[in-house]
C-alpha cells in the first residue's frame, strides 16, 4: 500500500528538458542583449523575459499539486473501498 511513486519520465528526458530550457533562456537573453534599443526597452524584455519564467515554474508548480492531491484523493477512496469489500461478508444474514 506504501509503494514509492514510481518516476513518468526518464534521465535523458529530463536532461533534455533542461538542455532546451537553459538553451532557449540564453538565446532570448543574448538577443535582447543585442537589439538595437535603447536600455530602457531591453529592460523591460528582460522583465518581460523574467516574467514569463517565473510564471511558467508557478504555472508548472500548481498543476504538478492539483494532479498530486487527485492522486493522495484517489489513494485514499481506494483503500477505503478495500476495506469495505474486505468486511463485507455476503452471507450474514441480519437480525439473526
């Protein structure tokens, strides 16, 4: 009943993951870098940029959550519904 919480995603997934992330931060940032603006607009894509991260991790965050407790939530129903199945004897005759 105890398992463990088995991974979905392999090692190289992850790494990829996080190759591609890291990858597509650096290259929006050295463009920004580079535009021909002025600093006050390479500041706010900065923000922009920096905005749009954190959203994302907290976006990320909260669904991982939302499917975790529907998880706990359907753990939980199931072992009740065990333990019921387990108790009920379909031969008891009430009253007797």
């Amino acid at each position: 009943m105890n398992a463990p919480m088995q991974s979905r995603t392999t090692a190289a997934y992850h790494l990829q993951a996080v190759l591609s992330f890291a990858l597509s931060g650096s290259a929006l940032a050295v463009g920004i870098a580079y535009l021909p603006v002025g600093g006050w607009t390479r500041a706010f894509l900065a923000v922009g940029l920096l905005y749009t991260v954190t959203s994302a991790f907290t976006l990320a965050k909260v669904i991982r959550d939302r499917q975790e407790t529907n998880e706990i939530v359907t753990r939980v129903d199931q072992a009740r519904l065990e333990k019921l199945l387990a108790e009920h004897d379909p031969f008891k005759v009430e009253g007797v």
